[in-house]
C-alpha cells in the first residue's frame, strides 16, 4: 500500500503555505499525484433577502472568484515539479462543504487540511473538519500552524482496542515505513495495565511483518487520554501522531470524542487520523 493520489483541501482567503509544504514532502516522498480543493457557499443560499442588492451580490461573487484564482495559483507555484502530477478542483456547494470535499475523496488515498480557521467576515468558507473526517472514509492529516514539513523521525501511534484504532494504523502504514522511531503508546487504567502491554505486543508483532519496528509503551492513566497524548507526544518530540477517529451522529452533526477532537482543532503536531 502507498498514497498515489493526495488530495489537499486549501482554505480560502488565508495562506496555505504550511499545507502545501507539507502537501509537497508528501507528494515527492511517495511520487504522489495532487488534487487541489477549494469549496465555498453557493450565493444563492447565503443571501435570499430582499436587503441584499444584486450589488453586493456581485461583490461577493467576484470576491470569491478571485480568493480562488489565488490559492490555484500558490497551489500551481508550490506543487509543480514536485508532484507527479497535479489537477485543480474549485467548487460552490448548496450543502455542507464537508459533503462536497468528502465527496471528492473517492478519487484520493489521503487527505491533508489544516484546522479551519475562516475569518467571521468569510462565512460561506467555513468548513467543519470533523464532518469532513466522519464522511471521507479516507484518512486525513491535520496540519497545525507553523508545520510546513512532512518530519517523521518521530511518530507517535496512539493504541486503543478499537475498529478505528486498527483502521488507522492499517491506514497509515506507508507512514510507518519511513519514520525514523515508532512509539505504539496505550493509556490503560492502573488495573488493565497488563492486558494493555499484551495488546500492544500482539500489534507491534503484526507491524513487524510489514517491516515496522515500534516500541511499545503503557502509560497509566492520571488525565483524560486527550491530555495524556498530548504530554507524551511533547515528551517524545513526536513529529506525527496516529490515533483512530471517535465519533458519532446525531441529526444534523457528528459528536466527536475528546482527543478526536482536540487533534482535529488544536494539534500538538501533524495529525493522522482515521474513522
């Protein structure tokens, strides 16, 4: 298994020179091909007023025409000569935008985002993270500000006896690979310490057939496993972490579970995660 075909969600209105540097390290480690996205609120959904003039309209139009004029072209300087090959998509959606960029995921291996962070004067770019990783059925890897490289010297796998756990270190094998140092850590409460360090050896055993030598390691939990992830990752200079996704759906939104979450809006560093 490899990552042939990247697809990188760019935000609107906002430098996306972290993303695609690390979109780049990806790109050229794999001999990858890239998608570039951009989506944004149909118009007609955002103003269906009577005190919105055809003039602003237009205004707002024009706006976003030209705010993705521009990320094709930071995205056209950035990527060529160091992807295989690379192809644009820039989309106006009635719907979620997660739904459009989930929608577009069929044809890709991975997909990198960064953390949304649309200014309130942008509201048709507003973008759920979340609802696009619960969708997707591909992993995504979550940029944070101030990361502009694919470092794996040290990654950071964390373990829980989950279906989503096992989809995303499955997911992120081609990752594995090439990192520098395996850390398979599992926060276990004081009396399941023992039965945590047999589930980690049964998994660093299987990784070991794929030619993946990671460390296990068992930390008794004292916080949430959110917290606890976090400090360990700073403590082993982690460049990468994988974890499964936790969520569920109510109606209208998908509830995450608290590392899911802080991972998706805060990471420590990148951030591979798989539902």
């Amino acid at each position: 298994m490899t990552y042939r075909r990247v697809q990188a969600r760019l935000q609107l209105a906002q430098a996306n020179t972290d993303l695609l540097g690390v979109v780049a390290d990806l790109a050229m480690r794999f001999d990858a091909e890239v998608s570039g996205l951009v989506v944004s609120r149909n118009l007609a959904d955002l103003y269906t007023n009577d005190y919105v003039t055809d003039e602003i309209v237009e205004q707002v139009r024009a706006r976003t025409a030209k705010d993705m004029r521009e990320a094709e072209q930071a995205f056209r300087v950035a990527l060529t000569s160091r992807a295989k090959a690379l192809s644009w998509h820039a989309a106006e959606t009635g719907g979620e935008l997660s739904a459009c960029c989930a929608q577009a995921a069929s044809s890709a291996d991975i997909i990198v985002v960064a953390p949304d962070s649309a200014s309130m004067f942008h509201s048709s770019y507003h973008f759920n993270v979340g609802d696009l990783l619960m969708r997707a059925g591909r992993p995504v890897l979550v940029v944070p500000p101030g990361t502009d490289r694919l470092k794996l010297d040290q990654v950071l796998v964390g373990w829980k006896e989950t279906a989503e756990a096992r989809r995303a270190i499955a997911d992120a094998l081609p990752l594995l690979k090439v990192a520098g140092r395996v850390v398979l850590a599992e926060i276990a409460a004081h009396d399941h310490v023992t039965d945590a360090r047999d589930r980690l050896s049964a998994v660093a055993d299987w990784l070991a057939l794929h030619g993946v030598h990671a460390v296990p390691m068992v930390l008794p939990r004292k916080a949430s496993d959110s917290t606890g992830l976090a400090e360990l990752a700073r403590e082993q200079g982690a460049d990468l972490i994988v974890a499964g996704a936790y969520g569920h759906s109510r109606v209208r939104e998908w509830v995450l579970g608290g590392v899911t979450c802080d991972l998706l809006l805060d990471p420590p560093c990148l951030a591979f995660l798989s539902h």
